[in-house]
C-alpha cells in the first residue's frame, strides 16, 4: 500500500492519491422522530459513522460506554470514526423512554497485501532485445499467495514463493510500463506503481556502413547509433539533426514524430540510412465516472474524482484531473481517482486527461458540480390547488404548489390515493395532472433537494363528485330506515341503512347484488358505488321455539380428567342471546354471548392464572332441544353435549317421584355409595348422597324430554368430582342407571389418601313408602343375610336378618350389628362392633326396592367396606 498528500497551491486544498491501501467508508443513519434507521449498522475499523438529525423532535446521540456524544440535544450533523473493533450501543437521551436506541457493530479491517517493483527501477534503459529479470516485494498481514507480472498489458509470469521474481527473455525493443499484482490468503488483491522502461532499438556503424541502414519503429522509440570503428558521423538529412555533425562514438535519439527520417555519414556520402517511424498508436479513451454532472456534493472532509481511462493497443501511462487549468492531481494506476480535501464551497469544471504509453491523449467532457456545506434542513412544499374538501366535478384534476430549499429543490413527487409517487413539472412551482376516482381522494406531496433529503410529506383530501341511484330491497319479513331504494348518492361518500324484523323475525345479513354478504349487523355503513345493490335479508326466528336452559356435561370421552371435564348450564333467550356457567376443576366460570343466525356460537371465558377457555357451541335448528360444541384451553379440546329442560308446571314430568340409588363398589373402593333421588313434576331432579369413603354429595339439575340428567358434583373442596350421564325410564319398574366416574386428587386425610380415578356403575329405581299396616314392608324380604366385607376386616361377616312386619330388623350375629330403615326415604342406618379394631363401627346404606336388596358401606381404619343385605 502507498499513499501521497501532495499540496496544490493557490487552490487551497490537498489532493489525497492513494492505491493499495483499503478505503474508509461513511455510514449514514437518520435520526427520525422517535428512532434511528438504520438502527443497527456493521462497518470495518477505521470507518466513519455520520448521523444526521431527520427528525422534527430535539434528538441527541449518546453511546452508553460514553466513546462518543453528540452532547446535549437538538444536534443536525454528528459523526464519529470507529478504530477499535467491538460492539457500540447507544441511545437518544430525551426519548430513551420511546425505546430510541441504535447500535454499531465495528469488525476488524481486512487489509489488503502491499507490493512494490524492486528491480528493475523506474525510468530504466536497456539495448534490446534484453532478458530482464523482474523481482518484486511483497507483504501482508497474514500470507501473499501469488504474485503476477505484467509486461505492458501482458502476463510476463506469476510467482508463488519468495523471492517473488522472474526471468524474461529476448525482450523486443520498446517503451513498456511493468506493473505487479500481489493477492493475498483472503483474496484481496493489491497493484503495484508502475515502472516504465524503455528497450532501444539499435544500430551499429563502421566502414561497412549502417546496419539496418533501414529500420522501422513505432513513434516514440529510441534508438541507439553505436560506432563499431572509424571516423563517422549520424547526420539527419531533414529537418532533425539526429546526432548532429560531430565525430561520435554512439548517439541516442528518440523519434516523437511519424515519418520517414534519412541519416548519412558526413564524410561518407555514400554511407546512408533511414528510420521509418510509424504511427499507429490508437489514442486512449477517458470518462469521469463520479461526481455526475451537476451534482450537488455535500462538504465534509473528503471529496473522490475517479475517472475510466482505457488503451487499446497499449496501456494508459497517467490519469491528470484538471480544474479549468488548474492540474488538481495525477494517478497512474487503475482505479483512476484522487481525493481532494480542504475545499471550499461552489462550483468546480472538472475534466481528466489521460496519456498512453506511446504518448497519445485525450480529454474527458467537462463534469460541474457544486460542493455545499452539510445539509440539515429540509426542503419545504405547499399545495395551492385544489383547496381542502373541495369537491370536484371533473375526473382530471390539476394538483398545484410550491417549494423551496436553501439550496435547490431537485425535484417533487405526488402519490394519489396511496398509489406510487409520482414526478411532478417543475419544482420551485409544480404542477401534475392527475385522474380522479369518485368519491373521497386523497394526494400527499413531498419535494426532495439535490442531497436527497425530503419534506416532510403534506397532504390534501377532496372530492370528486359522481352520483348513482341505489337499489335497496328486502328479502323476508322486515323493514329497512335510513336511505330509500332509488335514491341518488354520491359515489365514494359513506352512508348507513339500517334493517328491522318484523315481530318474530330476525335479522340476518346485508348482500350485494351477486349474493356476496357485506354486513352481519343490521345498520350497514358503506361507501357508496356505481350500480350498488343491497339486500337486508330477514329469517324467522329459530329461537323462540328453543328459549330456556340447557344442562349438560362436557369431557373426553375416552378419557375423562379432572382438569378437562365439567358441567354447562346455559339459559337461552328468545332472540338467541345467552347466559350461563361452566364448572371445571372445582372453579365456577360465568359466560355471556349470542347465537348467530345459523345457531353457531363462539366465545372465550377468562380464568384467572389460567389460560382462557374457548368454546364452540352448536344449537340443534332441526330439533329443539339439543346443544352441542367444544370447550378448549389449548392444550385440550372436548366435546360438549347438553339438552333442554322442557318440564314445568304445565307440562310435567312423566319421570316425577322418588328414588333410591346407589353407586357401586370396586376393588380399589369396595364400599357402595348411596343417594336419594328426588324428581318433581316439573322435571328438577336433586340428588343428596354419600359416597363410599362417606364424602357427601348434592345436586340439583333438570332432567330432560328423554329422561336424561346430567349429574355432577365437585368433590374435596375442589379437588375431584363425581360425573355421569344419568337415564330415567318410564317402564314398569321405573328405574335410573348411569356410568359414572369418580375422582379424588391426592389429598392428605385417613382414606385413599393417593386419590383415585375410577368408573362406577349407578343404580337404582323409583322408591315408594310403604302404607301404613302391619303387613307392608319398606322391601320384599323377610329372612336375608347380611355380608360385610373388606374395610379392613380379616374375612367377611354374615349374619342372619329377619324384617318384621313392622319394619325392624331382628339380626342373629356375635359382632352387635344393628340396622334401622327410614321408610320415608328408604335410607338404612346402623352398626356393628369391628372385629379388627374393635371399635363401634357406622353403616349407612339404601333400600333398593327393584332389586329386593339394601346395599351401602361402612369405614375401616382406612378402607371402605360395603354391606348387602339381600334375600
């Protein structure tokens, strides 16, 4: 790498040539109201980071490791140079809040090798044809790979080791520029100055005369006339005096000019000789390549003129830039530029001159710009025309305005109704013609200066009036307010309509004219077209004929689980607005919504702690007394079944009466729960019950048209349940079953303290009192035998029952067991001496009439054991 500061004087600048080295590079990042964009920049060490305020808001720039501030705010130009490779961050300080933060992430420069031609040294002269030897060094920070020599424009060789050097034979005769170019272990290549030589052409004389005594050559090669023995001279006959008259030993003379050039020997006439010099040089070609023509460059601190310069039959020798006369730099290698700094402002005639190694030039056209100081403020832009709102009757409309800038407004752009911006005629006042679409338009403005930096956008809203007759109709029964079918409107301007039903009807949904629906409520805001048709469509209400409550119950079939199975209670209302409440693990959930036209619902019920509850209801339309749907919390989603209660004081409940029931036992429980049922004639059903490890139950739910009713009950202050889809009949011995499922959570306590989920089969059937007399028994037993088992006991008790016929219990056993029967309600009390721990031990069971038998349980000292009584 190299690099030369060379002073201009007069200019009062410095022109910075540089090849090899890697170039510094400038980032910019606008401060925009309230962020920075980018907002996270990468650059390499040594470049520069420029921000530049774009916003309306006072903003500063203040890193968090305090490397650099732009002090207290508003700033408009701030910039730092990164050296250190790493991560920055940094902030705005008035709008920190605002989250106005940035970063700069600074990676270690990859520097490319340096080279340079050791041998041989510029300006060098040989006789040829010669054999040159052409060295080179080269370094970089980690390895050079190769090394390439060029001779003029042609690859002389390629090195891969030290030393970096080569050997080139029989070398013609010449004016050649030798260049090397070093690529390093990361690909990047750097080209070494040239070094120009020159080969001479030669001829000898003596006695003999010249040889050649007729040489060619191209303009602007040398030869070298040598003695070889006697008194001669080199003598042009032209013009050019060659050597001149003098008696030499040897003359050098380089040939600038095309054309034939004869020479004799003064004091041998007869001694002659000629040089044709052949012009055949095609002259470079050179463009500047930056700035652009009349391009407005902001003053910083460095300014870059780069030129392409090209030679055909040869090479290029220098690159000169020229300010009018003024020589402003030179660069001799590809890429052609140089770097001006210290300059002042305005206006500069830039032009690049290049010279070929025959000594052919050419001019490049003449480039102006015009060097400004940083720009921070901005362009500014108005509209004249039309004025706000204003309404419009033609389709074209001309937008009109000014703008204006401290330094020249480049150019102003229109968007209309958020189409693309657009370039409008002229810019200090601008004009563009737009077409208009009817109804409400809308247009933003902005102007850019010649640095690129925009308005602030402004913008202008107004009509262009177009008007239409709407066609409006009804389909069903109800009636429409607001607009009348028929009426003129203006195209692009919003209106409302709004539909009503007609006592037993609802409203459903507005279409269009190709059936599309465009609104589900009944007031219909829209924007008015041409042609537009729209129809308030009414149905008869589906609800009316399925008001009431439905109950149900919801859970995996396959799987039910105390976090994902409940109950639903849900309340219709005539016009398919809903009330109701969900019990899942052990909470009480309120919900409200309403039922679309096709008896669809969704709706999400929040829990606190706990994700929310989603749930998707069906209403049976074809039927009248079904619901169905899901229930979701993301991780599970069951089905929802439920039914209607129909019964009530005037259509009562062939399912009315009282019942007993039980809940049978298993290994893992042994005992049998018991439960009174009690159903009304209205169709309430309550159940009051104890379950085998004596956990008491109640519940109160309708039951439905077809003798369903959906039992549950939370259990352990929340933490289980009791679960079951529960079937009256209406046959001769109107009974009740079910399949339930059990749940106990672990739960510190005497009994089952593990917890436990099982499923249990439900039992029972209508109870009824026996009448008073002596004969009438509470269940059709006389002699039976009571069992009781497991509850911790070693092996079952039997003993031997007698009913009387007043309804007591004459037991024959060892181990005290009493029994007492309510025969209002059909529960069975009693107790018996527990052989193991030797305590009074409680039974409580149920007379279950249809199946002649009295079954229940009772409590060891951690199990639950179960008694039956049966003929």
């Amino acid at each position: 790498m190299c690099s030369i500061l060379t002073r201009v004087l007069g200019l009062g600048f410095l022109v910075l040539l540089s090849c090899g080295a890697a170039k510094a590079a400038t980032v910019t990042v606008e401060a925009r109201d309230n962020y920075f964009l980018p907002s996270s920049v990468s650059i390499v060490s040594g470049d520069t980071v420029q921000w530049m305020n774009f916003g309306m808001n006072p903003h500063n720039v203040h890193s968090i490791d305090y490397l650099f501030d732009s002090v207290n705010p508003p700033f408009e130009y701030y910039e730092f140079t990164f050296s250190t490779p790493g991560s920055y961050s940094y902030y705005c300080e008035p709008h920190l809040d605002d989250a106005m933060t940035g970063s700069v992430l600074v990676n270690p420069a990859i520097l490319p090798p340096e080279i340079s031609i050791a041998s041989p040294t510029n300006s060098a002269v040989f006789d040829g044809p010669v054999t040159l030897t052409l060295a080179a060094t080269a370094v970089d920070d980690v390895s050079v790979t190769n090394v390439v020599f060029y001779l003029g424009t042609n690859v002389a060789g390629r090195v891969t080791t030290i030393p970096y050097s080569l050997t080139v034979s029989n070398v013609a005769p010449g004016n050649f520029r030798l260049s090397a170019v070093a690529t390093d272990n990361d690909g990047l290549s750097t080209t070494s100055s040239p070094v120009n030589i020159v080969i001479r052409h030669i001829v000898t004389y003596q006695d003999s005369g010249f040889d050649p005594n007729d040489l060619t050559i191209q303009i602007g090669e040398t030869v070298l006339f040598t003695n070889r023995g006697g008194m001669h001279t080199v003598t042009g006959t032209g013009l050019d005096p060659f050597c001149g008259n003098d008696m030499v030993s040897s003359c050098v003379h380089t040939f600038n000019q095309a054309g034939v050039f004869g020479y004799r020997c003064e004091s041998h006439q007869s001694m002659t000789g000629s040089v044709t010099v052949i012009d055949s040089n095609v002259r470079p070609t050179v463009s500047i390549t930056a700035p652009t023509q009349d391009a407005f460059l902001t003053n910083k601190s460095l300014v870059l003129i780069s030129a392409n310069a090209a030679d055909q039959d040869g090479f290029v020798d220098r690159v000169e830039f020229f300010n009018g006369t003024i020589l402003l730099g030179t660069a001799t290698n590809s890429p052609y530029q140089i770097t001006l700094t210290n300059l002042t402002n305005g206006t500069y005639h830039v032009r690049a001159v290049t010279t070929d190694n025959l000594g052919g030039t050419n001019a490049s056209e003449i480039v102006a710009f015009r060097l400004v100081s940083p720009d921070v403020i901005r362009p500014t832009v108005t509209i004249t025309a039309p004025t706000a709102n204003a309404r419009l009757g033609s389709a074209v409309a001309l937008i009109s305005g000014k703008s204006a800038d401290n330094n020249q407004v480049m150019a102003v752009e229109v968007e209309l109704n958020n189409s693309a911006f657009s370039t409008a005629m002229g810019t200090t006042n601008w004009s563009r013609s737009v077409t208009l679409a009817p109804g409400t338009n809308f247009i933003r403005v902005r102007s850019l200066d010649v640095l690129g930096r925009s308005s602030l956008t402004n913008s202008r809203t107004f009509f262009y009036v177009v008007t239409n007759a709407i066609n409006l109709a009804t389909n069903g029964q109800g009636t429409m307010a607001g607009l009348t079918n028929q009426q003129v409107l203006e195209i692009g301007r919003g209106y409302k309509v709004t539909a009503t039903p007609r006592p037993g009807n609802l409203f459903s949904n507005w279409t269009d004219g190709a059936g599309a629906v465009v609104s589900t409520t009944p007031g219909c805001s829209f924007l008015m077209r041409s042609n537009l048709v729209l129809t308030a469509n009414f149905v008869a209400n589906p609800f009316v004929a399925r008001k009431g409550t439905f109950n149900g119950l919801f859970g995996d079939t396959n799987s039910i689980q105390f976090t994902n199975a409940g109950f639903i209670s849900l309340t219709l209302a005539d016009k398919g607005a809903f009330s109701g409440k969900l019990l899942l693990a052990g909470g009480t959930h309120l919900f409200t919504g309403g039922f679309r036209i096709d008896g669809t619902a969704t709706f999400r019920v929040p829990r606190t702690g706990k994700p929310p509850l989603t749930n998707q209801l069906i209403l049976d339309l074809v039927g009248t007394e079904r619901l169905t749907g899901t229930v979701s919390d993301g991780a599970f989603q069951v089905a929802i079944e439920a039914e209607r209660a129909v019964f009530n004081a005037t259509n009562l409940s062939p399912f009315s009466g009282k019942y007993t029931m039980v809940v049978r036992g298993s290994n893992d429980v042994d005992g049998t729960g018991i439960a009174t049922v009690n159903v009304t004639p209205g169709g309430g059903v309550t159940v009051s019950g104890t379950l085998a490890d004596n956990t008491v139950f109640t519940r109160t739910t309708p039951v439905s048209r077809n003798g369903w009713w959906p039992l549950y009950s939370s259990l352990y202050t929340g933490k289980g349940l009791l679960m079951s889809w529960v079937q009256f009949t209406t046959n001769t011995s109107r009974n009740l079953q079910g399949e339930a499922v059990w749940i106990k959570l672990p739960k510190a306590g005497t009994y089952y303290t593990n917890g436990f989920a099982l499923g249990r089969s439900m039992e029972g059937g209508l109870y009824s009192p026996p009448a008073a007399g002596p004969t009438n028994l509470v269940v059709t037993l006389t002699n039976g035998t009571a069992t009781l088992s497991s509850g911790n006991l070693l092996e079952p008790i039997v003993d031997e029952v007698t009913l009387t016929n007043k309804n007591v219990f004459l037991i024959d056993g060892t181990n005290g067991l009493k029994l007492t029967v309510s025969t209002g309600s059909g529960l069975v009390n009693g107790s018996f001496i527990h052989p193991q721990s030797k305590r009074l031990t409680t039974i409580k069971a149920v007379v279950v009439q249809g199946q002649t038998n009295i079954q229940g349980f009772f409590l060891g000292t951690n199990q639950s054991g179960q008694i039956r009584l049966q003929p």
